[in-house]
C-alpha cells in the first residue's frame, strides 16, 4: 500500500528530519537540516513562495525520496549530526513520491545576524540590522513569518545571531507566543541576555521545550576571547545559566543543551567545560569543530558590514581539529580524558573520530 516495505528499517537507521522539520535561514532560504549536512539542497525561499507550497517542491520530495529508498544522496553524513529514528511512523512511509501532507513539527528560524557579541570565529564586528531590512521584516510579520507556525508543534529561534538581541526576533518570538498558545519554544542563544525578565516579557518563560547556550569556555578569561564581550556581560551570562540550570531542575524547562565550538584557543579548557555543564545539569553537552562562515553571509550584504570572511591561513590557525594543526595531537589527549564518556556529551563526527583514534593509540 505504502510502497515502501517497513521491515526495510528494522535493522537501519532512518533520518526523519525531512519529514518534521525545517530550518530557515536569514536569506529565506528554507533547508530540512543544517544548511551545511544537506549539501545546500534548500527547498525553496519564504519570500518568493508561500511555505506550504515550499514544503512540498519539487527539491523537497526529491529529498524525501533519496531518505525513503535510502540512498541519501543529497545528505553528508561525514558531518551531519544524524537523528536516527529505527522505526519510521507509518504515515511517514506513506509520503508517495516524496509528498508530505502534515506540516513540520518543528521549525527553526534564523532571521538576522543581529547579536550583542562578535565573536572570532564568527565575524569581526558586532552586526544590527539596517533600519530599512528591519522594517520590512517587521512588515510581513502576519503576511510571510506566522503562517508559517501553522500547526506546528515547535519553533526554534536563532542560530545566526542571538535570539533576544535581535530586535526582530524579539517582536516575532512574542507575537508567536501570543498567536499560537500551544506553540512551545526553543532558543539557541549565547545566553547573556537569557533573563527571567526577558523570558516572561516575551510570554515564552513556561514555554520553553528546550534551551541551548553556546558556552565555548570554561573561564570569563577565555570566554572574553572568544566572544570579545565584557566582564558585566561575562556576569549576566553566569547568573542566566545558574536560573536556566534551576528551571531545568524545578522541571520548567525538559531540556538543556551546552555546547563548546572547538578552536585553538579554547580547546585547552574542554574537560573543565564538561565539568561545568555537568555541575550545571545539562541533558547535552555538545562539541564541535570551528568551521569558517564566512560564506553563509551571502545574499544579506545590507545586514552584515561586520562579517567575517576569514582568509584561508586565519581559518587554519583556528582549526585545532585538523592535521596538520601543530596541536592537533594535543588535542587527541585531551579528548581521550574519561570525562568524555559521559552519554550526555555529543562529539560531532569531527570530534569523535579525532577521539576514537586517541583511544586507539592508547590501546584504550
Ligand atoms: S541524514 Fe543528515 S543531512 Fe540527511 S536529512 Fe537527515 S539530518 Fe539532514
Ligand atoms: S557565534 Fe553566536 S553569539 Fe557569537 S557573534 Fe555569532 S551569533 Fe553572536
């Protein structure tokens, strides 16, 4: 009937993120997963073509087909971060030629680069938005953003800037809240301006399916580096997390997220951040490698004077994670400390093998 045989994954993985979520990102570009894990195979463009047509183009079914018959020819496994559900569910299976009928349950939306930090590894200046893209955004608020969260079970706010220093995202995220009561909330946010006032102002403090802090460090010496933020922002973000961390354990908040981007000059403090995030309670505890993006500020130029478009040799120096990095091997120690076999913590796959092959050498 379905076409497809559910025996055919009782023994493989199955990614289901083609069939429940969407990521959209500051261009309006809409993508299934991380921009980078689906080759930039985008499904189409929020202010050329209404979502519910985007959720079912042509590239989107296309998709949908290459996960059903299992070959995952638009996907890089090497470094996507792969959900895998064993079991898909039947109506799922039932997508005949990559067609899709429910909405997403979860959207994920990045609608600027505004922040309040610039760090390295990201641009070289603190980006705003121009008035003029401000405005517009503001403008097609109910024409384009919120039909979009139309029986959708989650949205997810930010990835490229910060969501509660982008003054668009903060009037989306509260005329979200206040249109769609069932609607619950994640934000990946560097956390400085995560306040009990500013979650209650926005009408998302109970609301909250899952929070993820970008931490990077383990001291405000290293942190200050990274972000090139302030010691009073420094402050802010220690209190945020201890509050966050209390709503996780009053049960307010199901889930916590803590994650590290490793780079040559903060790797030194990684067994002291699992520490951290261990003490603070966090569900996960993810690390990754430095990756330039430079290039995902194509198409925005109005917004982001302040990019960093970092050359070849900057990018180099940064990335620890890969040989011929002079502390490459050093690296691998660290990663070999059994704090890292913590089941909360999630080593992307550059990380892990990098892990995996120190082990290896150790004879662990
Ligand atoms: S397998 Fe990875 S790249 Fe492919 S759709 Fe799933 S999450 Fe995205
Ligand atoms: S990495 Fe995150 S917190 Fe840092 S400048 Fe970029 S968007 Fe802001």
């Amino acid at each position: 009937m379905f076409g497809f045989g559910k025996k055919k994954y009782d023994n493989d993985p199955f990614c289901s993120y083609p069939f429940e979520n969407v990521e959209i990102r500051p261009t309006g570009e809409v993508y299934f997963c991380c921009q980078g894990w689906i080759r930039e195979n985008s499904i189409g463009n929020i202010y050329k073509t209404p979502f519910h047509e985007i959720w079912n183009s042509d590239t989107a079914r296309a998709i949908r087909r290459s996960i059903l018959n299992g070959d995952y020819k638009f996907c890089d496994r090497k470094i996507c971060g792969f959900c895998p559900a064993r079991h898909p569910e039947v109506h799922i299976l039932g997508a005949v030629d990559g067609h899709y009928a429910l909405p997403p349950k979860t959207v994920f939306f990045a609608p600027s680069y505004e922040c309040n930090l610039s760090c390295v590894v990201c641009r070289k200046d603190r980006i705003f938005t121009s008035d003029a893209r401000l405005n517009k955004l503001k403008s097609q608020i109910d024409s384009v953003f919120l039909p979009i969260f139309s029986g959708v079970e989650s949205v997810g706010f930010s990835g490229s800037g910060d969501p509660f220093a982008d003054r668009f995202c903060r009037e989306l995220v509260g005329r979200t809240a206040a249109s769609y009561p069932n609607i619950r909330f994640f934000f990946h946010t560097n956390g400085v301006l995560a306040s009990p006032e500013m979650l209650q102002s926005l009408g998302v403090l109970n609301r909250m399916n899952n929070i993820q802090v970008s931490l990077h460090s383990a001291t405000s010496e290293t942190w200050k580096k990274f972000t090139r933020g302030s010691d009073d922002q420094y402050s802010a973000l220690m209190d945020n997390l201890k509050f966050i961390s209390d709503l996780r354990r009053d049960g307010r908040l199901p889930y916590f997220v803590l994650s590290f981007v490793v780079a040559s000059f903060n790797y030194h403090e990684l067994i002291d951040f699992v520490r951290l995030a261990q003490s603070l309670g966090a569900d996960k505890i993810s690390v990754w490698g430095y990756r330039n993006g430079g290039s995902v500020y194509d198409g925005v130029a109005d917004e982001v004077e302040g990019a960093n478009i970092q050359t070849d040799a900057e990018a180099s120096a940064f990335s620890v994670h890969t040989p011929p990095h002079a502390e490459y091997g050093k690296l691998g120690e660290i990663l070999r400390h059994p704090v890292f076999s913590d089941p909360k913590i999630e080593l992307y796959p550059e990380i892990k093998k990098i892990r995996d092959e120190a082990l290896q050498e150790a004879g662990v």
